[in-house]
C-alpha cells in the first residue's frame, strides 16, 4: 500500500495531494465558472498546450501576461507539451529527431513543435509545471517501436530541461519543470525510462503512455511497477487518467496527481458521477423521478435539482444542463479527492476504498 | 411624464416595479444558473406556457407539484398563455372561437388549446401571474381584421376569466390573472379593448400585440395611449419589450413590467450590453483588447474577465462564453431596472435617462 498524503508548493497555489486536476483546454474548463472550480477547493487545473498555441494562440497570452491573467484563474496551471495531441488530434505529422511537424486541426496550418519551442510556449502561457515534449506512440506497439521511441523521447526530455534551465520565467515568479516516463507496457522500457531521465533534476516525474486502450489491470501493474523506482521526495502524475476506480487504484499504488477529461466530457452527454454509479440522465427512468441525482455528494446540483429537471434540461438541449452535470462530475471527483486524502492522513485508505467502492460499484 | 415605481406582491415575493423579467422559456432561463438571477435581485422570470406544455409535459409540473419546484425558482413566475408562440411557432394551426389547434413545432402533434385549457395548464405550472389566451395578428393587420380579431381574443379572455374564477390553485397559494390589450396600432380598437377588459376585475393589465414590426416611435404612441387609459391602480405589463432605449421610453411612459429574450439571447449571439452600448465581442478589435466589456457596470464577468478573453470563447465556442455573456447581459437589465427604479424615487427620472442615453448611444 503506498498510497500517501503531501503538498506541492508552486508560486499560485498550495496543492493538497492526492489531486486531481479537472482539464482546462482551451483556458476554460468546460461550462464552468471559476468560481464554481473554487467551490471545490481546486487549487490546480490543466491546460493544453497544443490548443492554446492555435487558440488563442502567442500573442494574445503574451499579451495577457499569460494564461492565468487571461482565464483569470488565480491558482496553479499545469500545461502539457503538446505532444499528445499533435500525436492524436492533427492530420500530416512527421516526427523527426528535430521534432514534430504537423497541420493544425483547425485550419491546416502546418507548424512544428520542437522541444525547446514547446518550453517557449509554456514560458508563453506561464504555467506553474510544464511538460517536456515526448513521442506518443498508439497501443499496442511493438517492444522495438517502443524502444526506440523511447530514445527520441529521451533526448527531447533532455533538450527540454536544458532549455528550461537557460530560459527564464516571463511574469517573475518560479515554473516547474516535470519528467515524462514512457515505455508502454513493457517493465524493461519503463524501467530504463526511469534511470535515464532521473539524471536530470526534474521537478515531478510523470507516467505517460497509459490509459491508451490497454486493459486496467495492466496500466495498474504498470503504475505499481513504476512508483516502485520513481523518487520519493517528488510529486507522482499519471497522466489522462482516469475513472473513479482508476484513481483509487493508483493512489493505492502511489500516485499524486490526475488529469482527466472524463467528469467534464461526461458531463456533456449526460452522464453524472454519483456514489451509486455513473448514470446515464437521459434515460428515460427518470422522467419523472424527483429524487436527487446524488443525496451523498452534495453539489449546488444535486442539493437544488431532481434527476427529472436535469433530464428535462438534457432533452430540451438546455446550456444549463451542460452547467449543472458538470458542476456535479468536478464537485463529485473533488469530493472523492477530499476523502482520499483524509482517510490517508487517518491511516485509514483500504477501508475507505473498500466502503467507496462497495456502494460506487453496488448497481452494476 | 408617467414614469412610477410601485410593488407588486405575490406568494412567492415582492417585486419592485418597473421591473424587467428575464425570459425561462423551458424552466430555465437559458445559460444562468438560479443562483446567479439571485446575484442580481432578480424576483420574477417568465416561463412559456406553450414550451412548457410540450415539454417537460403536464404529467411531469404536476409530478413535480408545479413550476416552482420543478426548476428550484422560489421566487414569482409569470407564464403567458401559448398563444404567441402557438402562432409564431408552430404549423396547421386553426382558429376558431372555441381555441386555436396546432401542431407541435417538435413532434407534429396536434393539440387545441382553448381559453379554458390554457388556465388549466396554468394551474398545473402555478405560476403566479398567469395570461388569458389571446390572438396574435401578424404586423401589419387591417383595421378590419383586427377588429373582428379582437371580438373573439375579448371572448376568449372573458372565458379564462370564468374558468380561472371557478377553479382553484393546486399548490395552496394564490395566483393572479391579468388581461391582455390588443388592438394592433389602432388606437381606437385599443380604447375599445382596454374598455371590454376593464368591465372584469383582472389583477393586472398587458399590453399585447406591440414590438411585431411596427416603428418604435408607434409603438411608444401607442403604449402611451393605453396608459392613459389602463387602471392606476394595477400593474401594467408592455409584453415582449424590449431594448434598453425601449425599456426607458415605455416606462417613462408609465409602464410597469417588462419581458423579452433579448438580453439572453443576444448573448448566446455574443452581443453584450455595456454602457457604451451593445457591442459585438466577436469583433476582431477585441482580439487582444484586454479591457473589461464595462467598467461602469460590474458583473461577475465585467470583474473578472476581459474583451479578448471573452471573444475567445466565443471563437472557440467554448459554453463558458455563452454563460459571461448571459450572465452579464442579465446584470445589465436588472442594474438598468434598479437605477430606473431609484432615479424615479428621487423625482430625477428624465436626468438619469438623459445621462444613460448619452452614454449608450455615444458610439452610435
């Protein structure tokens, strides 16, 4: 059992760990006010890189001295390279030594990510931790793909760090800097991975490449595998993850932080995080069923309004139902977080993941 | 100058007049959380009879012991009787003197709704204020027309006058019924209407049928006209208007209540009301303007967010945007009714529309 309690320090904000950083795209996480992600006490949220280069793009963060000015979010950011979705989202990519050239998503655009442009866009948008540029492969891929891929990896971490190194902050206070450890599934690789890149004084050390279409029990062997050899004394993040049993699972094996589009994507269509279970709102049970979606996880939305009325705002299309399952997804995984972290701190996580899951997993 | 601020009490709350009341067509007034009309002493909204018929239903506001509940709005609802929509919305519609069929804009479904029908489905949705059915001609209608029209609406509101009379609210609270002045541009058909109404003893009295197509100075012509002639002693409500230019001219005009789409739907249009006028944050001027949208008028969006970050949501699209726009557009009515309300107090109401006119027409 390695699940622990910390902090992270970062200019913006005291961050109680385990967290899990709700995903800001776009300088916004979806169809919810700042105020509201205060609410819940979120002392981080993540943003794109790779959106926030196209959209708004350098110039208006440079303008805005920055994204936390721009968003007006008072707290940490955290932004990854880019990398993942250059990898994922644009067409016409070519991955060289050099770096990645690709064509924007959104008009075609061609530009290229390079490891020091990548530390430039995130002196840009000024986060409080950056990400070095890595190469995402898909899954599965070959042991000798992954291998030497890994290599290239490397040597982008490295040039990231040493860029970060000589480059300065442009808003006067202090970013960080993390390691990505990759390696597919493959124990040797991440094992290597690890060795190679805790050369370097990075500041955190995450785990890419997972949660990418293998099966859970395979990323969990994988996190358990990595956090036996990844730094004590520095923060642990599992990159993109994940499901309210993925992130009790993985603080079980030692991780520190999340990010995941999964409580706001959800959201969106409808599906809301309770501690019965995620539930589909539009199903047509609940057409007229005045309960409250969520009696044990008290949110603005599930102390005010009945699962009918958020159906009803979900069959008539209404922005308000974005707003309010959404409100609900982020309180119900900051609540989750708060209640990781207390029974941490109270010696006492086994027994509440075991109560948790029994009623989270009860109508399955 | 027949500008006046009164109060008008209902179960639910005491409503300062004049009095702006944002439009929730379906149970929500889009993109705005309740807790956010609260922000702006927002004591009254206006809910559809028509949408609300169709959708969520009867059997749902009924389940749901009534609008109110339903939605969590405990402050007053006025809901209209469908008729506007049934002729602007949907298709096959048949009038006759017994009500109007139609057919359902979502479905195709066919439905009559008589003047007795419509106070009934205003029962089950308790609204606080309630509208008799009326008919609403196309802009511009003969005198001809308009007179024998006005013969079956003058009909048909003595009829929801009996059946409301004779039937009773379902939730144990009171609710009120107003009638609805037609006419077109007519004023002697106007006469001829506010004099039929008048003979029964309606809480308050509308003025329907203005705001069509007609020229804003017409409509002013004749809005001051009927209050000439409508009773001092009862809230009289301009439906559907309007503008802030229209907000001003009508209730210096001596008219108490208003309602329209506008401040929430240009919003979703990316058009702000500031107090330099409406502006469009789409613009590309705003592109890196990192200014407040108005200084002068504080919001939770005016607070914290600028021009280009604003514009930015709405180029991405973003849900974000459509909530800071609404949020601020609805602040801006209800501050505009609240300074209208206390410069008519003080005796100073002709100084303060002067000086908001200067401003918000200065970059015309």
């Amino acid at each position: 059992m390695k699940a622990r309690a910390g902090l992270i320090n970062t200019f913006h904000s005291e961050i109680e760990t385990p967290v899990f950083m709700p995903v800001g795209t776009m300088g916004t996480v979806k169809a919810i006010e700042n105020r509201e992600l205060d609410e819940f006490n979120t002392k981080i949220i993540l943003g794109n890189t790779y959106h926030l280069y196209l959209r708004p793009g350098m110039e208006v963060l440079k303008g805005a001295n920055g994204l936390h000015k721009f968003m007006n979010w008072n707290n940490s950011l955290l932004t990854d390279s880019g990398g993942f979705q250059v990898f994922s989202l644009s067409s016409l990519k070519k991955v060289s030594d050099i770096g990645v050239t690709f064509s924007s998503h959104i008009d075609g655009s061609k530009h290229l990510f390079t490891p020091e442009k990548v530390i430039e866009i995130q002196r840009v948008i000024g986060s409080d931790i950056m990400m070095p540029l890595d190469e995402c492969l898909p899954y599965p891929s070959e042991w000798k793909a992954v291998s030497k891929s890994l290599s290239r990896t490397h040597n982008w971490e490295k040039r990231c760090y040493e860029y970060f190194k000589n480059s300065e902050s442009l808003y006067g206070y202090e970013q960080n800097l993390f390691s990505i450890c990759q390696g597919s599934i493959y124990k040797d690789l991440r094992r290597q991975s690890m060795e190679v890149l805790s050369e370097l004084d990075f500041k955190g050390n995450a785990i890419g490449g997972l949660a990418v279409g293998e099966k859970n029990e395979v990323m969990y062997d994988i996190v358990d595998y990595c956090t036996d050899f990844l730094s004590k004394e520095k923060p642990r993040y599992l990159m993109g993850v994940g499901t309210p049993v993925d992130l009790l699972e993985c603080v079980e094996r030692g991780i520190d932080m999340f990010d995941c589009v999964m409580p706001t994507r959800n959201a969106r269509h409808g599906r809301l995080f309770t501690t019965y279970g995620e539930i589909n709102i539009k199903n047509a049970k609940y057409h007229n069923d005045f309960n409250s979606p969520d009696e044990e996880c008290r949110t603005y939305t599930s102390e005010n309004f009945s699962l009918a009325y958020i159906r009803h705002l979900f069959m008539s299309k209404e922005i308000l139902g974005f707003q309010l399952a959404t409100l609900h997804n982020i309180g119900f995984y900051q609540n989750l977080m708060k209640n990781i972290r207390e029974a941490i701190k109270q010696d006492k996580y086994l027994e509440f993941k075991k109560s948790f899951l029994e009623k989270y997993l009860s109508k399955n």
